[in-house]
C-alpha cells in the first residue's frame, strides 16, 4: 500500500515539475538571451540543478590562477632639476 500511495502522488507531482522545469528553463533562456545574470537566473539554474541534476549539472565559476610577469613592488627613480 506504501508503494502504491508514493506512485499516485509521484504521478499527481509529475505535470507540475514539468511545468516547473519548462519555467525555469524559458527564464534562463532569457536571461542569457540578454546576457543577464543575477539573483533569478542563478535561482532558475539551481532549481533546475535539483529537478533534473543530469540535464542541469550546475553553473561553476572558476578561477584563474594568479601568474605574475613582473615585481608586484616597483621602484621609481625621479630625475632631480639641477
């Protein structure tokens, strides 16, 4: 009975979370349309990333590495007036 009870609200649950995942998706869509990021499209991206982790892994950042070519310190010689 506990298996029959979890499919029927599996069933009932399943056109919402389609129409939540189609949302979700349009609305990021629309943000990288107009390449827009903030607060909404990365909710939109991290509900997507819950109802389906395999079509939606994540947005990860990452960082270079910070490689310098020259001294971070400089030294300035001034040329004095005579």
């Amino acid at each position: 009975q506990k298996e029959i009870y979890t499919m029927t609200l599996q069933d009932k649950a399943f056109p919402q979370i389609e129409k939540a995942v189609a949302a979700y998706s349009q609305a990021l869509s629309k943000g990288f349309e107009l390449s827009l990021y903030n607060d909404n499209t990365a909710f939109a991206a991290r509900r997507l990333g819950e109802l389906r982790p395999k079509e939606f892994p994540g947005l990860f950042e990452t960082i270079p590495e910070v490689r310098r070519s020259s001294p971070s310190v400089f030294n300035a010689s001034f040329e004095t007036q005579p």
